[in-house]
C-alpha cells in the first residue's frame, strides 16, 4: 500500500525572512540524498487554460469572490497560483502494497521544501508522492501521483490532504477528484483513474497535536501568561455553514490552549479569506476590535495561527492590523517537529482502517 503525499513584532520583516528559512532539523540532508529519485511534473498553470462561458459561469457560480470579476482578472489570479505539480519522494528500493499521496495546495519553494521535509521519513518506508496546486482546471498531476505510486507496488493509497479543514472548497475539489463529491469546489475536472482502495485522512485542524503546536507558537512570545490574549487566527473557509463549523473547531481549541497555557483569554477567529470582500472585512473588523479590547484592558496581544505554512497570509494579517500593539507569530505549523508526528500518527491510524 502506498501513501500519497518565528516569531516576530509586527513589522519585523527581517525576523519574518529569517524564520522562512527555517527547517525541522536533520531532514535537509534526508531529502537531498534522494534528490536523484525524485521524478517532477508540471501541468499547464491554471491562467493559462482556456476559458469558455461555461467554465467562467461555474467558477463565478462556485467562488463568491469571483462573481464581479472579469475573465482577465480571473486569469490574471489563477496565473498567479503558478502550475500544478507532481513529485515522487520515494526512492526506487522503496516498495510495498501501502502507500501515500501527499496533496497541498502549494505554498511556494520555502513552504514546499519544509512540507517535503516534514514527510519524508514516511517516504522511506511507504511508496509517497506529493502532488501541489489547486487543482481548479486539472486533475493531470494528481494520476501522475498515483500512477507513480502504482509502479512502486501499491494497491492501497492513503491520501492525505494537507488543508487546515475538511469544510474548505479546496478538499471538496479533491473529494471529487476521488470520487467522494458529487461536485468540486470549483471546475469539475476529470476524475482519477484508479483501481486502488483509497483511504482519504482528516486534515489537521483539531488534532490535539495541531493543538499544542499553536500553544507552543504562543508560549515562545509569552512572558506572563496571566496578562496575556492569545488570537488564533486561520485562514477560514468560503461559505458561513462551513465557517460556523470551523469556528467551533477553534472555541474548542481555544479553550485547550487557555488551560494549558494558562492566559488570560484564548479566542479563536477566520479571516475567510476567500469569501467575498465584504465577508473578509466584517471579520478583520472583528479582529481588530479584539485586539484594541484586550490592549485597552491592559493586555498583552499575542496573535498566532493554524497556518500550515509560514509564507501564506501572515502578510495579510499584519496588513489588517496596522496601528493595534500586538505580538505575531509568522510560524506555520509545518515548522514545528509536531506536525510530522502528526503525519506519522495519521498514516498509522489510516492503515488500521
């Protein structure tokens, strides 16, 4: 079976260069030694597609922030995510009946490499592929990944989507690429061809330990707790009823990282960052007026997130709190040795199914 696969004051951007430099230690050299096996793909960029009537009418009708916008301005955009992508982690010795595809959403050459890093110890053991994008116009890259993992023996592939949350448009795209959904997130592309048994895993948010990676963000900016607001801020999804669910994800979370880091308060919030703009606004709205209250209480303001990357939206963040006292933690959770614990857990969890 296979498997398919800083903190810093606001402002400080050469803290916020330093820390995307960052890589869990000892794994750099683990996937330079396979630089050699490592077979790399690229599709044609979303922007580069041709759009007819009927592809723009489904993504307006899909994608809330893409109603008003013209046809160059959603080429424009999609350009802009760059091509989708497949990798083979695996070394050709590595063989077996289990294996893993690894799907993210692509975080740049930084992100990418510290997710790389993060899994690919589980990469000498199972036959692993990571396939990267958005996978908005095609599903090419993600057959190369299982097709990849077919040769190396696999007959079972746990695939692990890499979002912060099942409720996002990005793994209801996935879904449908597998089969699971009746209809993706965004274009309806062409399905995998596979004769494979696939095991989709749960993506991070909740696990509890996502949990104490983002109190571990905290506590590194944490001089007395007791005087302390944490914000836990994520990305948030497109449509309120999955937001409301995320949301809960959060209180849930929030309320953990209070007990255990004993602050004076822990709130969780979504930026839904690709909802429409005037949904984005009412929450940075609401952020910032959590950031002025606690400051006007007298509170230290720390602001981390559930990213899994550290160059995502922390930029944007810092922009929608200009002016408010506040500490940030650029951190994505991927940086943390946590999360290829978690990895690990997930895989070993999904075999027992």
């Amino acid at each position: 079976m296979g498997v398919f696969v800083g903190f810093h004051t606001r402002n400080s951007a050469a803290c916020c260069a330093a820390l995307s430099l960052l890589v869990i230690p000892g794994l750099r050299a683990i996937a330079q030694d396979h630089a050699e096996h490592q077979d790399t793909i690229e599709t044609v960029a979303h922007g580069e597609h041709q759009m007819t009537p009927e592809m723009l009418a489904v993504l307006r009708e899909r994608i809330p922030a893409y109603q008003e916008a013209s046809e160059q301005q959603i080429r424009l955009e999609m350009k802009m995510m760059g091509p989708n992508k497949s990798r083979y982690l695996s070394s050709d010795s590595v063989q077996g009946d289990t294996a893993v595809v690894v799907l993210i959403h692509g975080f740049g050459p930084t992100g990418d490499r510290v997710m790389t890093e993060a899994v690919q110890p589980m990469a000498e053991i199972f036959p692993t592929a990571m396939s990267a994008g958005m996978s908005m116009m095609g599903s090419e890259h993600i057959q190369k990944s299982l097709d990849d993992v077919r040769t190396a023996g696999a007959k079972t592939v746990i695939v692990v989507p890499m979002v912060s949350s099942r409720r996002n448009t990005l793994i209801y795209q996935w879904e449908y690429i597998f089969g699971l959904r009746e209809h993706g997130g965004y274009y309806d592309v062409p399905r995998v061809n596979t004769d494979d048994r696939i095991i989709m895993t749960d993506p991070p948010a909740g696990h509890p330990l996502i949990t104490r990676i983002v109190l571990d963000h905290a506590l590194e900016m944490s001089s007395d707790p007791q005087s302390e607001a944490v914000i836990v801020v994520s990305h948030g999804p497109i449509y309120a009823a999955d937001n409301q669910a995320q949301l809960k994800i959060l209180a849930a979370q929030a309320e953990r990282i209070k007990e255990m880091g004993g602050f004076w308060s822990v709130e969780g919030l979504t930026l839904q960052d690709d909802a429409a703009p005037d949904v984005r606004a009412t929450n940075v709205a609401q952020l910032r007026e959590k950031v002025a209250a606690a400051t006007a209480a007298g509170k230290r303001v720390l602001i981390v997130t559930d990213l899994l990357a550290a160059r995502s939206i922390q930029w944007k963040i810092e922009r929608d709190l200009a002016g408010l006292d506040y500490e940030f933690s650029v951190k994505g959770i991927t940086m943390h040795p946590d999360f290829t614990r978690w990895y690990q857990e997930t895989i070993m969890a999904a075999m027992k199914q």
